[in-house]
C-alpha cells in the first residue's frame, strides 16, 4: 500500500484544526476544480484535496490515520498490527488496497465493533465517475464501454479496488455534465446487502472543428481570395455529413453564415445550427508565372484602395 501524507495535501501541519482543515480545502478545491482550474493535472490534484478532507475532517477516520505513524508520501507500507487484528486476518494482503478505502473501512469497524461489522447487511458503494463523450455521440446517440477500477468488499470487509467493465448508453442529444444512472452496477453488497449504484457524469472533449455554444456550433471556413471575391460553391463537415454552402461574391473574412438545424440536438426536439465563419487564405508561396498574374491583377486594380476611407482624415 501507498503512503498518502494527507496533511501535507492540503499544505497543513499535523495539530491543524477543523477550522484549518476546512479552509485549506475549500481554497485548494477551489484552486483545482476542473471546470475552472487551469493548473496541470487539476482533476487528479482535486481528487487527491478531497481525498484528504475527507479523512481529516472526520474525527474518527483522522484518529486512525494519524496511529499509522509518520511515513515518507509515496512509500510502501504495512498496517499495524492491530489494524489486521481488527479484522481478524494477521497476514491480510493490503498491496491492492487504497489508503482511503482502508481508512473509511477500520473506521466503521471501530464504531460498530468488528464482528458485527462482518457479519451484518451492507449496501454497496454508490460510486461516481466522468465519462468523456464526443459531439458525434452527441448528434447521434451511442454506446460505449468504459472500464473502471471500483472499490468492492472482500470476505474481511476490506474494501480492494476491481476492474469492471460497462457498456454505457449516449443518449441522443446529451448534455456536457449530465449524469447518468446506472442502478445497482455500484459496489457488491454484503450478507444480502443491496448493491449500490453508479452514477455517470457525461464531459464534453472538445473538437478539432468546431466550438460549441449551448446547441449551436461554429466552424471556420478558410476562401482563397478569388474564392471570397467571385463567390464560390465550397464543401464543409457537419455532424451529419459534407453539405455544398454557397459563398456570395465579395465576401469579406469574419462573415458570419448561417447553416440552420445544422449544430447538435437539444431535448424537445430542438436542434441548433452551424455557424460558418468565413477567413480567408492567401498562398505561403507563388510560382513565376503567379506572381506575374498577380502584378498584372495588382495593376489592373489599381483604383481599389482597402485602406483609403479607414484611414481617410488622418489622424485625431
């Protein structure tokens, strides 16, 4: 088992009070919450601050991790020995067993006593966890598997970290944040306990096309200039496939055009659109004969002026 210094987590010293406790977390949650932090790796680093307020401000789970002693963060260690006695197996194995978990498990057993905590009903774990998801999901609905290490009870009631595998339904027209239920797919009950269930957040991975705004998506089109000047017909990806938009002549970059009930589905039947915005591209590089036709369209347009009302009256 791993070491977690829970204390040094949250940046406090071990004779912290509650009122220590609950500042530093609610200030470092605050720091990593992951629909806000830009700090590197803040979802793991908002795990490891809540994993540590919830064993520190729970007086009887801060008891039983401060007799564990003092050990280096990340090194392996071994209960003590009345902690295996608690459960009555003196050679149990803790390799696959999490410090949190273990410290949530001896601390029940503390309160309960430990031969009714093994042999009373226990209802399973509810767990929870996000679940990345993709616009095309989105637009369509699908299925997917996800795979997940969850806690589950072993014969001592110590509870070990399981890999488990879930087909997951994408509902049509989901939304970033949304949960999902799965009722009873959450940890195994004990002694004819109900199992738990499984809650599953739905995050939205952003796309390399498009951005997203409520139902709505915007992409951008890049024209050639003699595209944005004499108008053309130009394929684009929607979620539902290619469609032909036609560009007017003399379109300028920044044009903002609209492709209705082209963006993603809503609940009630609604479905946003697609915003083409309109950028336009000029060659990196010209062959001779190019740049020649350039200068002659350069002479030709010798009386259009792009600048001249802009900056007309000079300076004020």
């Amino acid at each position: 088992m791993k070491y977690v210094d829970y204390y040094k987590v949250l940046g406090l010293e071990r004779n912290a009070t509650e009122a220590d406790i609950k500042k530093a977390y609610r200030g470092l949650a605050h720091k990593y919450h992951p629909d806000v932090s830009k700090e590197p790796d803040a979802e793991n680093k908002f795990k490891e601050v809540a994993e540590a307020y919830a064993t520190l401000k729970d007086p009887e789970k801060r008891e039983a991790y401060d007799n564990l002693g003092r050990h280096q963060p990340g090194d392996d260690f071994v209960p003590p020995n009345q902690w295996q006695q608690n459960f009555n197996e003196s050679s149990a194995d803790f390799s696959d067993v999490d410090l949190s978990d273990l410290l949530k498990a001896f601390a029940e057993a503390q309160r309960e006593g430990a031969a009714n905590y093994a042999r009373r009903p226990r209802h399973g774990e509810t767990f929870e966890f996000t679940m990345p998801i993709t616009l095309e999901q989105i637009y369509n609905g699908a299925e997917t598997e996800i795979s997940v290490a969850v806690p589950d009870y072993d014969s001592q009631g110590l509870l070990h970290r399981v890999p488990k595998t879930f087909r997951i339904r994408v509902p049509k027209g989901a939304a970033d944040g949304q949960r999902l239920r799965l009722a009873g797919k959450g940890g195994q009950g004990m002694n004819g306990g109900q199992p738990g269930d499984l809650f599953v957040t739905m995050k939205v991975q952003p796309h390399r096309l498009y951005q997203v705004d409520g139902n709505d998506l915007t992409i951008e089109v890049p024209l050639a200039p003699w595209e944005a000047v004499l108008g053309a017909t130009v394929e684009i990806p929607t979620l539902g496939g290619e469609v032909a938009l036609t560009i007017p002549p003399g379109t300028v970059a920044g044009r903002k055009m609209r492709l209705a009930k082209r963006g993603l589905p809503g609940s009630g039947n609604v479905q946003g659109d697609l915003y083409a915005i309109i950028t336009i591209e000029v060659p990196k590089s010209v062959t001779e004969r190019e740049k020649t036709l350039y200068t002659d369209l350069a002479a030709a347009s010798a009386g259009f002026d792009p600048r001249r009302q802009r900056f007309a009256g000079g300076q004020s």
